[in-house]
C-alpha cells in the first residue's frame, strides 16, 4: 500500500512507519518542521512538508494523490493552547479529509482519543476539555462523509514496549496503551476492509489486535 500519514513526525506516526516500511509498504510522512525529515527518513518514510495549518486541501491533495489511505496521527502536542488543539486536532483532520475527498483517496484512518464521544463536557481543565472537544468535532466529522473511516480512540498513551494484546470496543473503561500497540491497530485496520465504519476505543488487554478487530466487525 502507499500510506500517507498526517503528523509524520508524531511518536506513533514514527512507529507506524517503521511497522507499514518494513512489510514493503511505501510511507508519505506529512511534516510541519523540515527539521524532522531525517527522523522519519530513519523510520523509513518519505517526508514531505506540509503545514495543517496554514496550507490548503487543494494543496494536500495533490500530494496524496494516488495513495491507497490516509492516516491522521497529528496534534498539538504537550504545551500547547486550547486555539492550537482546535487548528490542529480538529481543523487538521477536517483538511486531511477535504483532500481525501478531491483526491479520491477513500480509506481513512483517524487516530482519535478515548472519550472523545463526549467531548470536552464536565472536564475542568480548559485546554483538554478543548482538546476534547476538537476530537469530537473531528470524528462527527470524519463519520458524515462519504469514505472508508476507522476511528481508533486509544486509552492514555504510554512509550512501554508493545504485546500485541488490547481490549477493543466502543467503550473499553479507562486504561493505558503503549504507542506501538496502538500502530499495530492501525496496521491492522488498514488491512481489513471490514473496519470501515469501525470506531472503536482500545486498551492493553488479553486479545491479539487481529482477533479483537475480527470480534468487532463480525
């Protein structure tokens, strides 16, 4: 497959690269900071600059032309302002899938948060409920339009090593991930047509990632 991911320079992005390179796909690195292009060079994708922020669908479109799917692993980040998780975790993935769209690109994976179907309501810290909230815009979104979406809303995010086991479904009940569990997911999802549609939270748990994903699209 050729695989364009949104955020290329992202800790999970950077392990799903390495994960879709080193089983022969080819891997576009969307980047912010040309900086970086070395770090996913490494993880064997091919960076390309691109700002969320401030470029157009039209723009996007062009270069995911051609690609098979598309993946959103961007975000603000640690540190920033509730404006930035607006632009970024909402107005970034909506971008991502305008230019789907004019490219014809119809398979989407959205790496979501979990809860993020409540949004930001009863969450007393202004910048995660903000951040929350994006989310939610982002995956009603995703969901009204006409692609192939899988949405994967991941437990807190830890950088321990992957198992390959989680729990899936719509709502799992709080609980952590490593990074390299959540790519095997998305890894997963790309493969498996039947995961269009699919939102579906996920934790570490007892059931291998193909397994689980099988239980949810039966």
């Amino acid at each position: 497959m050729r695989v364009v991911i949104a955020g290329g320079h992202g800790k999970i992005a950077r392990i799903l690269e390495r994960q879709l390179a080193d089983r022969g796909d080819e891997v576009i690195a969307l980047i912010r900071n040309p900086d970086h292009a070395d770090d996913v060079r490494a993880a064997g994708a091919e960076p390309v600059v691109f700002d969320l922020e401030q470029d157009s669908a039209a723009e996007l479109a062009e270069i995911i032309a051609g690609a098979d799917a598309v993946v959103f692993a961007a975000g603000a980040g640690p540190g920033s302002g509730a404006a930035r998780k607006d632009t970024v975790d909402r107005g970034g993935a909506v971008l991502l899938a305008d230019a789907a769209e004019l490219a014809e690109v119809r398979r989407y994976v959205m790496v979501s948060s979990m809860g993020a179907g409540r949004g930001g309501a009863g969450i007393e810290d202004e910048v995660f409920a903000a951040y929350q909230d994006a989310k939610k815009a982002a995956d009603e979104d995703l969901m009204r339009r006409d692609l192939d979406w899988t949405i994967v809303r991941p437990g807190a995010l830890t950088d321990e090593p992957g198992t390959g086991e989680v729990t899936m479904g719509a709502e799992t009940g709080r609980g952590s991930i490593p990074r390299e569990d959540v790519a095997r997911v998305i890894c997963a999802a790309l493969d498996d047509p039947a995961t269009a549609g699919l939102v579906t939270e996920v934790i570490s748990g007892p059931t291998r990632v193909a397994v689980a994903l099988a239980e949810l699209t039966d």
